[in-house]
C-alpha cells in the first residue's frame, strides 16, 4: 500500500540512501533537503513503510506553483509511484487554485516527459545550459557595477524583453523557471543582485545569484550592448575568482541569435540534452 506524507527532518538519511545514485550521485537535493522541509511542500511516497519516491510543490506567486524533485528509488521503479505522487501534488494544487502549473526536465528524460504529458502537460518552451569556467590568471576586472535604484523600470524592461516571450515568460534560476514578478525582482534588487555600469536603458544590466552548493555564479538575466555585456561578464568573473574555483552558468532559450552571442563571450555548451519546460494544459 502507498502511503504519502510531508518529507520531516528524520527522514534525512533514508532520503539521501534514495537520491545517492541520481544523475550519477550529482543529484541536487543532498544540497536543499533541510531548506525543502522547512518550506513545506515536500512530500515522500512510502510503499510498505519504505521510502519509495518524492516529490517537491512551490508556490511562488498568486496561482504560481512549481513541481520539482520528483524521484523513485530504483527498487520501486514501475510501480506507479511518480503517478501517485504527481496526481498527489496535482490534487493539493488544484484545491488551492491556479494559474500556472510548471516544471522542468532534461529533454533526455523519457520517464519525465511521459509522466507529464499523462496529466496534462505540455512542452512550452525549450532551453539550452551553457557554463564558463573562469580564466585562473585573467586579470581582475577594476569595472565598478552600480545596484539599480528603480526595480520598477526593471521589471517593465524584463517583462516587454524578446527573451522573456521566448522563455515563456519565465526567468530562469537553476532548474527551476518563474515568472518574473514585482515582487521578485525587488527581492533580488533589494539583495543587491541587479547590477549596471551606469544608464541601464541604454547600458543594460545584469542579474545574477550566487549557488554555493553547486559552486557557481548563475546569471539570471544579461542585456545591453556587446561591449557592456563583456563588462559585465568580466564583473562576475572576478567575483567566481574570489569564490575560488566557481562557474559562470546561464540557461537560455534555444533561440540562434541568443546562442551565437554566448559562444562568442566564450561560455560552452554544457547539457548537450537541453532542458524542457513544460505547462499544465499551456498547449
């Protein structure tokens, strides 16, 4: 019999003996355990009293919910356990009330893909990973970044954006894609995370957020002319060299124009896969 219940503290280690063999034992939620069960939203599937799979619901916004962490043990493979976890979370969601519902997953995974086209999903946007590694004797960049003082303008700039229409008009953070709400962008302004080198109508600006668990420096957002662009990416190269040995990551959508741009600043394709995001009923 399934049994599904919230994730406690005192499930730590059989969690960590479930997910020690995900994606090669590079799985990401050793990293964010305690930080899910304090959030809520974190459920495990026990089948005959052991943990068999999890499951992890986000409420970002008003009507804004996003699915992440859905995992089976490989003993309990087949045996519906992401259908009851999915149909689980989905119920919960539902009852609350909704506007979007989405979650992401590398274009190489069968199982995810079926999993949610079963229950009403479907592929709205597709994007690619790119990463830069920091060059170790580069000189430092001197460039001093201004914090933007009117998130408002921003906000308004980000939401008119190409890239944001391409992107299903969702900012990108790890894995996990979001609607970039007012609210959103004064939390990373009032932290200090939007930067500019002077005007950002004319120079544009850059939004980025540290990662110490995967050790990197995620760019969420990059605009303004190719000269300012370099600036910024030399910024935040120091700022990886100061971490010591961090990454420069940016996830965008499959879009040529976008693509060719990061190449040539010198970042690499680094899931050859790509990453789906997928709606509930956003056909």
């Amino acid at each position: 019999m399934i049994k599904i219940r919230h994730v406690k503290g005192s499930d730590h280690k059989a969690v960590m003996e479930l997910v020690k063999n995900i994606w090669g034992g590079d799985d990401y939620i050793p990293f964010i355990f305690f930080d899910w069960v304090k959030d809520g939203g974190f459920f495990l599937a026990e089948l005959n009293g052991e943990i068999a799979g999890l499951a992890k619901v986000t409420k970002f916004d008003k009507g804004e919910w996003w699915l992440e962490g859905l995992r089976v043990g490989k003993k309990f493979r087949g045996k519906k356990i992401a259908n009851y976890l999915t149909e689980y979370v989905l119920e919960k969601i539902k009852k609350e009330g909704f506007n979007t519902i989405r979650y992401s997953t590398g274009a190489d995974n069968e199982g995810s893909l079926y999993i949610g086209r079963k229950h009403g999903f479907a592929q709205i946007a597709n994007f690619t990973y790119y990463s830069y590694y920091p060059r170790p004797h580069a000189e430092r960049s001197k460039i001093k970044l201004m914090k933007i003082s009117n998130p408002k303008h921003v906000f308004e700039i980000i939401n008119k954006s190409e890239l944001l229409k391409k992107s299903a008009g969702s900012l990108c953070i790890g894995w996990t894609f979001r609607k970039p709400s007012k609210r959103f962008i004064n939390t990373l302004s009032s932290s200090g995370l939007i930067l500019t080198t002077g005007n950002f109508d004319k120079d544009g600006f850059v939004i980025y957020k540290v990662k110490d668990g995967w050790k990197s420096l995620e760019i969420l957002w990059l605009s303004g002319p190719i000269s300012e662009q370099n600036k910024y990416i030399n910024f935040i190269n120091s700022e990886a060299l100061k971490k010591g040995n961090y990454s420069l990551t940016i996830t965008v959508p499959v879009y040529q124009r976008i693509s060719h741009l990061f190449r040539n600043l010198g970042f690499k394709l680094d899931w050859k896969f790509g990453i789906r995001l997928l709606g509930y009923h956003e056909e």
